[in-house]
C-alpha cells in the first residue's frame, strides 16, 4: 500500500482564522483531530485517516512551522502557540468539542491543550507522548536510543536534506529500518527541501529537545496529574528514550487513563501497527474502554 492508496477518499484542506493549517481528513460526526511530531506532518497518520474516517471526523493536522501550515517568524512560545492553532482550528470549524489524538510533541501540545482548555476536549489520546519530566527513578532510561539521536539525526536532516539524511531520521522512529518506505522518504525530502519549511524547521530543532524554548515547557508529573480529561495512553514495546514502562507511569499519573501497549512497534505506532491503533482508538473514542 502507498500513502496515495491509503488516503484514497480522504481531503486536503486549509482551515484556521490566525494560523492557516492544512488538514487531510475524512469522515463526518465526532471530531478527532490528529497531531504529529516534531518534525513530522499530516502523513504520519496516513495509514489511519480513512479508517479512523469511519466512525469520526478524522483530521490530521500539520502544525505551524510543520509542513504546509503556516510558517510565521519563530517565537520563543512554541507549545502555546501549537495549543493556540489547534483552538484556531477548533474555531474557524465551529467544533464546542474535539477529540484529540498526540503522538509524541503532539501528546504534549494535546496535553497543554487538557490543562488550559479542559471545557473544549471531550478525550485525549497519548501517543508515545513527549513532554514530562518524570520524577527521578520513576521510569527507565533509553539514552542510546533517545533524544539526543533524535537531536542528531534531526538537525543532520534539515542541516542537508538529501534522502540519506532523512531516511536516517524516519529509521529513528521505527523498530525495523525497512518499514520507511521509499515514497515516506519522497514525501519528506520534499516537504525539507522547501526553502521556508527549511528555515522554519531549523528554528525548531534548535529550539527543541530540551534546549531553547522547550525546556520550560515540561510538565512536571504533579501537572500531569491534573489532566480530568478520559485518556487513552497509547506505548509500544520498543519506543525509544522511554519504554513501556513510562507509558504505564503516565497512565497511572492521570486519574482513569487506560492504557494499551503495541507490540512491535517503536515510536510511529500508528505508521508500524495501523489495525492495532485504530482498534484501539476506535474502541476508546466510541465505548469509553479498551476490550
């Protein structure tokens, strides 16, 4: 199958009143908006949109500085300002109420977006969620595999966007190599090699994985338990920098939270496992409990 295929029946669409986002969506009724990584774009979800569209208004959003979303100069308020476009995009649709699905940076922005606009989400997902800084000993440590190679590979990949490079960052996300497929790395050598996507995306990883701006955003476990939303806490086996066992920490953290670990799979759980993620979702967003 091909990303092509995959969204056959699916939309792309710009919505937003401050920011312009680009969404590809299918679907009608319950809202479920979809957000990726740092670094990442829409496609991440592109094995899920249309069976996600099933049942809900599936939307995979790019962020700003992401993608095709708008790129405005870089600040130094980064998660609040993704938290600020998916609200922008909540309203430009009319939507009271979302669902919201985070994988990685996206978990922490779905997680500030829990925190500040509780009355606006009606569930929360967590995708191998990026963003909390665990109590000392709570959970293990994978430092080989963790952020300082997603650092590394990140900036070598917007530093020289060539396929090379940006095969090597799309590998860090998975647990075999060879599930980055050649159009994944066509999709993504494209969106790099843009010039102002490029610029953008350098402020970003400068800024990002505990440096710069990002540091201060952290959530410290005590804020993480005044999440009151239900959440989903979505892990998988070979997740790199945190195992599963950090995502059973988070899901014990939130009041309620369930939680579903996915085998074989590392950081792109979606990508690698779409069937298990999407019944997992599915089963969470419309009966309130994993079977």
């Amino acid at each position: 199958m091909t990303i092509w295929v995959d969204l056959m029946g699916a939309q792309v669409r710009y919505y937003g009143k401050k920011y312009r986002t680009r969404v590809i969506e299918a679907g009608e009724g319950e809202p479920l908006i979809l957000i990726h990584g740092v670094g990442g774009h829409a496609e991440a979800y592109s094995r899920n949109i249309v069976r996600l569209g099933q049942h809900f208004r599936a939307m995979a959003m790019d962020l700003v500085w992401h993608g095709f979303s708008a790129k405005p100069p870089y600040n130094d308020k980064s998660v609040d300002t993704y938290c600020e476009q998916v609200l922008d995009l909540a309203d430009s649709l009319g939507l009271n109420k979302v669902n919201i699905e985070g994988e990685s940076l996206g978990g922490w922005v779905a997680m500030w977006f829990a925190l500040h606009h509780p009355e606006r989400l009606n569930k929360l997902i967590l995708n191998t969620t990026a963003g909390i800084r665990f109590s000392a000993g709570s959970v293990q440590e994978r430092p080989e595999t963790g952020v300082n190679l997603l650092r590394e590979r990140s900036l070598a990949a917007i530093n020289n966007p060539n396929r090379e490079t940006i095969k090597k960052r799309l590998e860090w996300l998975m647990a075999k190599p060879d599930r980055v497929t050649e159009e994944l790395t066509d999709v993504r050598y494209k969106i790099y090699t843009e010039p102002e996507t490029r610029r953008a995306l350098t402020d970003v990883f400068s800024n990002s994985f505990g440096g710069g701006d990002s540091g201060r955003y952290y959530l410290s476990e005590e804020q993480v338990k005044q999440i009151r939303v239900p959440t989903l806490v979505l892990w998988s086996d070979y997740n790199p920098g945190h195992g599963p066992d950090a995502g059973e920490r988070v899901a014990k953290l939130i009041p309620g939270a369930q939680y579903v670990c996915i085998k074989d799979a590392a950081h792109w759980p979606q990508w690698e496992q779409p069937e298990a993620h999407d019944r997992a979702v599915i089963a969470f967003l419309t009966k309130g409990r994993i079977d």
